[in-house]
C-alpha cells in the first residue's frame, strides 16, 4: 500500500476506487427480467445530467451563502507610503507674533513633509442594506428553478426511457412472432420436398418455398437486429454499457402490458393540475416570481444605507528617512457611521423597471400559449388512445382468423385438395395480420405515455 501511494496522490485513488466501485455495481445488476420501475431508477442513478443537476443545486445553495457574506465584518490591514515633491508655501508674518523679530518680518512656511506612510486595520460592518438583504432573496430563489429544472430533466429522462422500454417489448413480441412464422415456412418447405419425391408437387412448389423460407429468415434476422439496436438505446438511456444488450431483456408480455390499459377511461384536461405538474409551464411561473424579486430588489436598493467603520493604525509624517525616522511614527484611530442615499436612482427607476415589468407579461402570454398547447396534446393523444384501443380487439380478431384460414390452407394440402400457394398467402396474410396488431398496440402505448407526458405524471 506505500509503494501505492508513491505514484498516486489521495485524490487519483478516491477517482479510481469510485470508478471500480461504480462499475461494479453497474455490472451486478440484472437485466434478464427487467421492469419499467428498475430502468427507470437505473437512468436516473446514472446519467450525467443528473448528476450535473445535483452539482447546480449545490452551486445554488454556495451563491447564497456568498452573498451572505457581505454582511459579516470586513477587515483589511494596509500599509501606504507617500511621497510629497511638491509642497504647498506660505509667507507668514512672523514679526506679529514674535516679539523679539521687527514687526514686519516675514517668513515662508511649508506645510507637510516629503514622507508620508500609514499602517494600520480598517473594519467595516453592514448596519442596514434592505438592497443586500433582497438581494440574498433573489439568490435564495434561484435554486427553486434549479430544482424546476431539475424535474423537467428527470421528465425527459423517464419519457425517452419509456419509449425505449416500450420499443423493446415490442420487438421483442416481433421476434417471437417470426420465428413462428420460420418454423411454419420451414415445415412448409419440407411438406413440398416430400410431395414432390412422392410425385405429388412440382419443382416450382419446392422453389417457391425456398424462398417463402429465405424471405422468413431474413425478415426474422433484421427483428432480432431491431431488438439488439432497442435493447442497446435502452442501456443507453439506462447509463450502462451497451455491450449488455444480449443479456437485457424486459419483464413481462406485451399482453400484460396492454392489460393494464383495457379498462382505463382517460380523463378531461384539467388545466389547474397540468399547470402544477409540467415544469415547463411552472418556469413561466417561476420566472414571474423571480422578476417581481427583482423588482423589489431594485426598490430596495433605493433606501438608505448605512455602515459602520473603524481605523486602527499609525502615521508617519518626515522629511528625511521615510518610516525610519525617529520619533516620525505616531498612532492614528477612529470610528464612524456612514450613510449612503442613492438619489439619482429615484428618476431611474422607472426606467430600470420596465424591462422586469414587460418580461413578466412576456412569460403570462407564453404561459397561456404553453398551456393551449398541452391541452392540444392532451386532446390529440386522448383521441388516439381511444381510437388505437377500440381498433387493437379487432386487430386481435384479424389474428385469430388468420390463423384459422392458415389452419384450413394446411389442411387442405395435407389431404391432397389444396394447392401450395393458398399456404404461402394464408402465412403472408397472417404475418400482416401479427404486424398490424403490433402497430396498434404500440400506438396504444405510445397513446397513454402522451397522455401522461401532456398531463406532467410521467412518474
């Protein structure tokens, strides 16, 4: 451990143990039953932006303690050395107060020193800043539209989650669909080559369903290609390492999934819980509240102020070896109060607030406009859940006959009646049918997400 410690400083090592222990626990979780809720919890344990959100809300709380510090007491120490090469003279009559000189003597005087130095502490206090004191306000505010910021980043995280989650069910139904349908197409191909050894079917039969069977194969190898790409753009919105992708895969059916919504009834729009639950139209909001602070800021920055100050310390006043000189040092205090008036800022004002005031009814008009907006979703996402669930039980119908008819085409053949072809359309017709239910029921899904999405309840 000391040799260790002679090629990495204490700060390297902290970086490479939370490296290691990060990557270890990113590996130890399991992705072979994968939920909604875990993945959910993954990303937003694990992608930077959160992690940067974390940070700024820590950078919000450090600039108001910041700001605080203006009022402690403040004390400098300075020391200043002056040199005077030009000193004021005046002649004075001496002889008017020197009894001993003629009365009309004179003389020229010179009033201070080549040398001047001062050394010594000046404190300064805050007594009454009501412009400092909002000014902590307006700051303190911030970090309610970080964390605004914040949930509209985590929104986002969850809304691109989901449809990756989503994507992947429904691949994943696709795939099992497929490889159905090859192992119909590859039984199809064996029934032609045994048909026609027994004379019973051509050699075009036999070509046909080599390349029904080709047609099958490849269609099932882009679904499993597909699945691999949505497995890996869900690790990625996960935070974990793609190269996982062959060993994640989501718990559940598709059918289950699609349970959960047969009997949900979408409710109206309700504007008021939209407007508290969508950060989006909530940063209107705040930045209203951040304005009408900075309003009150600039109005306090109109009062008075006032300040307490001291100087401890010692002059030096000579002509000849500058804070050297003997008996040239002596000691200098004193106390005060001052107070600042900012008049010039009364005529201003109106000026300097205009600006606050015209971006409040900027954010009221894209409030409103936002809001209109997220009722237009709403509406257009309601209708299309309603619509994709009514046509999904038909679509599920579709299937079912279309098993049948593929049922009967087989049947059919195997008795000596039916014809190759009829097969061949019965498992395209089939494979449409599969695909379209699959259509729906992503729309569906997607349906209810924007449902979600458009009423700010994506958790």
């Amino acid at each position: 451990m000391s040799s260790f410690r002679y090629f990495f400083t204490c700060r390297a090592f902290y970086s490479v143990l939370m490296l290691i222990i990060t990557a270890g626990n990113t590996h130890a979780q399991d992705l072979s039953a994968l939920t909604l809720e875990q993945a959910l919890k993954s990303a937003l344990e694990n992608q930077p932006s959160e992690r940067a959100f974390r940070i700024e809300n820590q950078i919000s709380t450090a600039q108001v303690d910041k700001a605080r510090l203006q009022k402690n007491l403040k004390l400098n120490g300075n020391v200043d050395m002056q040199a005077n090469p030009f000193l004021p003279a005046s002649v004075v009559p001496v002889g008017q107060f020197n009894v001993q000189n003629p009365t009309d003597e004179t003389r020229a005087i010179r009033f201070g020193t080549w040398w001047q130095a001062t050394a010594g502490v000046t404190a300064t206090k805050s007594l009454y800043d009501a412009g400092l004191n909002a000014q902590i306000r307006e700051q303190d505010f911030q970090s309610d539209i970080t964390e605004n910021n914040h949930a509209l980043n985590r929104q986002n995280i969850a809304l691109e989650l989901t449809k990756a989650w989503y994507a992947l069910l429904l691949s994943t139904e696709e795939v099992g669909f497929l490889k159905e349908n090859y192992r119909k197409t590859d039984e199809l191909l064996k029934d032609a080559l045994n048909r026609r050894n027994g004379g019973a079917a051509t050699e075009s039969a036999v070509i046909n369903a080599r390349m029904q069977l080709n047609s099958a194969r490849i269609q099932l190898e882009q679904a499993e290609s597909n699945r691999k790409r949505n497995a890996e753009t869900l690790l990625y919105r996960m935070g974990i390492s793609p190269e996982r992708a062959g060993e994640t895969v989501v718990k559940g059916t598709l059918a289950e999934a699609l349970s959960q919504l047969e009997k949900f009834t979408p409710p109206s729009f309700d504007a008021t819980s939209t407007a508290t639950n969508r950060p989006e139209i909530q940063q209107f909001l705040l930045d209203n509240r951040l304005q009408q602070l900075r309003l009150e800021t600039e109005k306090a920055r109109l009062k008075p102020t006032l300040s307490a100050f001291a100087f401890f310390g010692m002059n030096n006043l000579t002509n000849d070896a500058p804070l050297f000189a003997e008996n040239s040092w002596f000691s200098n205090g004193n106390i005060g109060l001052q107070m600042k008036i900012p008049v010039s800022g009364y005529w201003e004002q109106q000026k300097q607030n205009l600006p606050i005031s015209l971006k409040q009814q900027y954010n009221s008009a894209r409030q409103e406009e936002y809001l209109n907006q997220t009722r237009w979703e709403y509406e257009q996402a309601r209708t299309a859940f309603i619509t994709a669930r009514q046509q999904l039980t038909l679509r599920k119908d579709d299937i079912d006959l279309a098993r049948q008819q593929l049922e009967l085409a087989s049947n059919t053949l195997k008795g000596g009646a039916g014809i190759p072809s009829d097969v061949l359309n019965a498992q395209t017709t089939l494979r449409e049918k599969e695909f379209n239910w699959l259509q729906t029921a992503g729309d569906l899904l997607l349906a209810e997400l924007a449902l979600r999405k458009a009423s700010g309840k994506l958790f």
